[in-house]
C-alpha cells in the first residue's frame, strides 16, 4: 500500500497523539488492515498506520449475545474464539482473513436473501476521531451511529467494535453444476428458499456453480436441474468462507444494484461477455444477494440489493474489461463496491446516496481538518478538483 511514513502505535494515547499532530501540520492519515481492499481507500500519500496488535476480544456479554472486539481481529480469528463462547457471526464474505474494522468499515457482504452484511453487526465503536479524541457511537445515537458503520476509516480509526452476535449454529454447503439457462430460470426459488444463496457463472464453458448454505437438512432440496458436485457440513465459522489464504492474482469489480434489477442486468452482462471479452476472460462472475440495511454508505442502503463480481487475472489487462461492464452495471443503478476497483467519480456516486449529505455532516464534525482525507479519499467523496 503506497504511503510515506508507515506508523505503528502500541496504544490508545499514542494513535491519538500521531492523529492529533499530522492535524495539526495539516497532514493526512489512512489505517490498513489486512490490505485486501484494491480500490484506492488504503492510499496515504502522507502517513499509513497498522494496529497489527490491536487484535482479539475483550469482553463477551452472552446475555446480550455481544462481544467487544479490538479493530484488527481478523474474521477467521474471531469466529474461532466466539465458538468457545457459544456465538457466531451471522454470515461472511468468500473468505475470513479480513479484519473486522476493514470488513465493517467497508460493508463486506456474502450472500442471503435475508442476511445484511458484516456492517449490520455493529451496535457499538470507539474511535479516535480525527482531532485525537476518543469518541464513543452506539446504535441508539441514530445518524451519527449509520455514518459510522460504513465509513472507510474516514471518520475516525476504531480502536474497539462491539458486535452483537448470534448463537452457534451448523451448516450445510452444497454446491452444483447446471445450466446458466437453468439457474436463471430458477433464481428466484433459489433465493427464496436457502439461507445464503449464490452461483459463479463461467464465461468460457458458459456454465454455472450453484452454491447453497443452510441449516442442516434445510433449504431447497429438489434440484432435478443440477448435478451434486460437494457436500459439506460443519460449524458456521468452518462452512461459511471458502477461500483460504490471500490470493492476490486477481483483481475484482463488484458493484450492487436494487435485488429486481439483479437479473436483467446479469443476462446484460452474460451477453456482453460471451460477445466482447469471452476470448480474453475467462474467470468467473459472481451473484449474490444482500438484505437491505440503514447505514448511510452501504451499498444495501434503503434497499435489498443483488451484487455482481467480475474477476480477471491480475497479470493479464483488466481495465478495459471492467470499464466496459461498468456501464451495464451502472444503467441498472448499480453502486460500486468500495473496496474493489471502479471508475466511478464523486459526482457520480453521491447521487445513489440519499444520505450522502449527511453521511459527509457527521464526517464534517469528526474530522473537521480533514485528516482522514488523502487525496484519493477526496477525490472519491468530493471529486478531482477538490
Ligand atoms: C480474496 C478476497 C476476497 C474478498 N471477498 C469479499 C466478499 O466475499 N465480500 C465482500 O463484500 N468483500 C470481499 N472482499 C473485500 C474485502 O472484504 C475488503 O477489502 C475488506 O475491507 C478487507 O479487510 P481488510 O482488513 O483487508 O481492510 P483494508 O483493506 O486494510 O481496509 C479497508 C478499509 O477499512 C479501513 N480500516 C481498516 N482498519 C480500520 C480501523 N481500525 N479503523 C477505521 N477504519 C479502518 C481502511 O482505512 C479502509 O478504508 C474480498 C477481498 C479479497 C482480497
């Protein structure tokens, strides 16, 4: 990740100390995580700070089937300690290696129809705010507290995140081959009728990975359209990611539109690819969906949302590829993934935000000397010129 000081405080006092002096030069600062976000949030032009240690839980509250976790917790760490306590994450994205702030922070996502993603978790934060205070949000606080949840580490850098949780509960991962015809024809029931639902398409073979996770025994079970490739079961925490380790090879475009417009858009997209890029692409694109939340900058705001992910070898040219499928996604009002790489501009974004203004009023009072913002987050939020 590009910066020119890397930075790494041991405590509280300290992370606030560096945050109030690079203020007070008129300075910036970016926090990393693990580093998996590719689109241009992480780069600091001035100082990059990592709370490597800033790892593992604090405090469960099994009453209230919560626990306060350090920012840096990875996914995979967390729901490994929270199993010794009876709890579990209600769901993940593809893999688990992230933190939980970046993951939070980014509105990380997997797949189900009624399942929001990772940002919904949060009920409670601390921060270092952007003039070196530690500020406290809780769900009760209303806009401030949405502002918060998905807020690219630009209103302040969590030093502490409380989650409320779920009980532990087993899974049930199958995954099929069938049709692309056939899984489009039964989208809806598929949807509909598993916990988390999703399916890679392959553009080359011009064919489809079901992917279906539900309680034991559970979730649509005829599928005469399908052939059974794996059956697994486990605990959520095993079942759930799929991926293990960082493999960076590649590079993703996400964007998420209202779940109705899900459909037309992938067939726009299939016959795009089969037309332009089926010689040149031959990795997989995958469907999801999201419940609707609040959070002013979530990509499910106000609404349940359909997510489609486009994925090219990192060595072979991606940019084209992605630029072109972008405007499908965005004539079905898609909103780009912040995480992964997209040509949007500011002044194309805020207008799928309702909330954008004060998304940008809560920023505004906790960092009001702009210290969360590099020139790339600036740009993002307020457009080049700014
Ligand atoms: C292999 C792979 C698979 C992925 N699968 C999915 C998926 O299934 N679904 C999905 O939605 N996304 C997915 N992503 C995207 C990924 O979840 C995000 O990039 C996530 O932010 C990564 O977490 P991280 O710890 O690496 O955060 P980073 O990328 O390091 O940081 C992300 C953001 O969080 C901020 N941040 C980090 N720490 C703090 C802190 N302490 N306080 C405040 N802000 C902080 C950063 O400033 C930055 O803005 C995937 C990425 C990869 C590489």
């Amino acid at each position: 990740v590009h910066a020119r000081t890397r930075a790494k405080p041991y405590d509280t006092d300290a992370l606030a100390a560096l945050v109030a002096r690079t203020a007070a030069r008129g300075g910036h600062v970016r926090v990393v995580g693990t580093g998996h976000s590719s689109s241009d949030i992480l780069r600091s032009d001035d100082v990059l700070i990592s709370l490597d240690d800033w790892s593992g839980i604090i405090a469960v509250d099994p009453e209230r089937k919560e626990a306060r976790v350090r920012p840096s917790t990875t996914l995979d760490n967390l729901g490994a300690r929270l199993y010794e306590h009876d709890l579990a994450l209600p769901n993940y994205g593809d893999v688990a290696t992230q933190t939980i702030a970046g993951a939070v922070g980014t509105g990380t996502h997997g797949s189900g129809r009624t399942l929001q993603n990772l940002s919904q978790m949060l009920v409670g934060a601390t921060m270092v705010d952007g003039m070196g205070h530690m500020r406290r949000f809780r769900v009760e606080d209303g806009v401030p507290f949405r502002a918060a949840q998905v807020a690219l580490g630009t209103l302040g850098i969590f030093t502490e995140l409380t989650l409320r949780l779920v009980p532990t509960y087993d899974l049930e991962r199958r995954e099929y081959a069938t049709s692309t015809d056939a899984a489009l024809d039964h989208l809806k029931e598929l949807i509909a009728g598993n916990r988390s639902f999703d399916f890679y398409w392959y553009p080359r073979r011009d064919d489809v990975k079901l992917r279906l996770l539900n309680p034991l025994g559970g979730g649509v079970r005829a599928l005469p359209y399908a052939r059974l490739l794996e059956r697994t079961e486990g605990h959520s925490h095993r079942v759930t990611p799929t991926h293990t380790g960082i493999p960076h090879h590649f590079e993703e475009c996400e964007y998420a539109m209202p779940i109705d417009q899900g459909p037309r858009c992938f067939r726009a997209v299939r016959a795009r690819i089969l037309d332009r890029w089926r010689a040149t692409v031959g990795w997989r694109v995958l469907y999801r969906t999201v419940a609707a939340d609040n959070a002013l900058l979530s990509s499910a705001s106000g609404h349940d949302i359909a997510t489609i992910s486009l994925h090219q070898n990192a060595t072979l040219p991606w940019a084209a590829f992605f630029a072109d499928i972008e405007q499908i996604f965005r004539s079905h009002g898609g909103r780009p993934h912040w995480a992964k790489k997209h040509g949007m501009h500011a002044a194309e974004i805020a207008p799928l935000y309702p909330h954008w203004k004060d998304f940008h009023g809560v920023r505004a009072q906790c960092d009001p000397h702009g210290v969360f913002l590099s020139p790339s987050m600036r740009a993002l939020f307020f457009g080049a010129e700014a």
